[in-house]
C-alpha cells in the first residue's frame, strides 16, 4: 500500500488547465491541415522525394500553429497537441487505433480495447462499476451492447465482451518487460476526444494500492485515457492505464497494471 503522499489518484488529469472546446478545435485544424499536405504530395507528379523534408514540413506546420495559441495554454497542452497530430500519419498508430473502444456507461465515459477477433475487450474495473448498461464504440463501428464477463476489482482490472466477428485486435504480451527510459505509445478517449494517440517513456516499477506493482509512465495521460493499452515497440501490449499519481523525483507521471497480473488473474 502506497502512503498519503504518494497515493494513486484515479483518472486525474496531469494537466488542469486546458480548455477543452479549444484544445479541441486546435487539434481538428491540425489534422487537417496536416492531411492536406500528405493529400497534396501524393497528388504531385511522382520523383524522389525525402522523408525527412515531409516531417519538416510537418514539425514547421505545428510549430506555426502552436504559435497562434493563446499565452494561457500550457507548455504540457501544446506538446499533446503537437505530438497526437504528429501521430496521426503513423501507419503503425492508425492500426493500433483500429481496436481502441470506446465505453460508454450512461454517467462516465473510458477506454478499453479489443484484445481478440471475437469481441473481447479489456478496461478498467472502475470504467465500468457503475450501475446502468454499458455502450462500447469502435472507431469504425458501434454502438455495440457490451456485458461485464469477468471482473478483477483487486487489480482494478475487467473484461467485457461485444458480439463481433474478425474485429481488428491487439495483441498482449505474456509480461511487461521494458528498459527504463522505453518509448511507448498509448490511444484512449481523453477529456472530449476520441482515438486520441500519444506517446512516453517507462520510468519504472513502483507499489501501488493495488494486488501488484505498477508501472510508472512519463506521459501525458488525462481523465478518460483510463483503460488505455500500453504499447511496445512490438506492437503488444505489456500494460493498462488507471490512474496517475504525484511524483518528488518526476512529478505527475501515469501509472499502468503489467499484463502478467492480468493473466495471472485471468487463467
């Protein structure tokens, strides 16, 4: 058990003060903007051209738009912005996406995600404790009428499933394994958006008020990204998002349940 200090704090934003209608408006500018520059040079007579000079011209766009935010935006804000638009013409990103829910129940919304062809989603236990159906949305399809299958309230940890045939999946890891410092990506559902993309670095182990260690995540994470997988430089998931938590050494960072409590759990 963690003290006072150090307490898991679930589903706190790591940033407070954004608003979320412009933050919103910001990001939809720059996605398209961001499209019709990718849309304009494929449209161009085909030569060699660098990749290097796409993503300059990429960085330049969001640099430019970043400068026309108003002074009352967090340096933290920005950097969200810049990086999930970044994110958007990630091949690898935009099929990871694929499989990222959205649930819905009624009160509160979360993220969770397909892990198998047939429907079976993974979230968080306080996603989905709440009285009331549970509605799940994928990015391309939905609304679908979820049921609680499995519950792990000791790891904060349960599973629904959605009826479904050949649905786009992750796939877990048998355990988190990382490298202090490993890059990681991570989709969910913060604050108004949806299929939102970012990425961080793994900083550590750490005890929590939960049944196992956590895993301590560098990372933009806000209310909603609540049942969001963590991503390896695999493409498989070592790790699930609950909660952010007060740091002396690193601040506000993310925390994360390893895969292996889940299939431990799970058997």
């Amino acid at each position: 058990m963690t003290d006072d200090k150090h307490r898991d704090i679930i589903d706190e934003d790591l940033y407070e003060d954004i608003d979320e209608e412009e933050m919103y408006e910001i990001l939809q500018e720059k996605k398209r903007e961001l499209r019709e520059r990718q849309n304009y040079e494929e449209q161009k007579p085909k030569r060699p051209f660098p990749k290097w000079v796409f993503w300059l011209i990429a960085i330049f766009m969001v640099i430019n738009i970043s400068a026309a935010i108003p002074n009352f935006f967090s340096l933290a804000a920005i950097d969200f912005l810049k990086t999930s638009a970044q994110l958007l013409v990630n091949d690898d990103v935009q099929e990871y996406r694929e499989s990222i829910a959205l649930i819905d129940n009624g009160d509160s919304k979360g993220t969770g995600f397909t892990y198998t062809a047939d429907g079976y989603i993974l979230t968080n236990y306080h996603v989905i404790d709440r009285p009331g159906q549970i509605i799940v949305y994928l990015p391309d399809d939905g609304p679908y009428s979820a049921t609680i299958e499995k519950t792990f309230p000791d790891i904060d940890l349960a599973i629904l499933k959605i009826d479904g045939n050949n649905l786009p999946h992750l796939k877990l890891a048998n355990e988190a394994v990382f490298e202090r410092g490993e890059h990681f990506y991570f989709i969910g559902n913060p604050l108004s958006f949806s299929g939102i993309a970012n990425e961080g670095e793994i900083i550590g182990w750490s005890d929590a008020s939960l049944d196992t260690e956590v895993m301590m995540l560098q990372a933009p994470v806000y209310r909603g990204n609540s049942g969001s997988p963590v991503i390896n430089h695999s493409g498989e998931v070592i790790g699930v998002i609950y909660a952010t938590r007060q740091s002396d050494e690193h601040g506000k960072i993310g925390l994360a349940i390893p895969i292996e409590a889940f299939h431990q759990l799970n058997k």
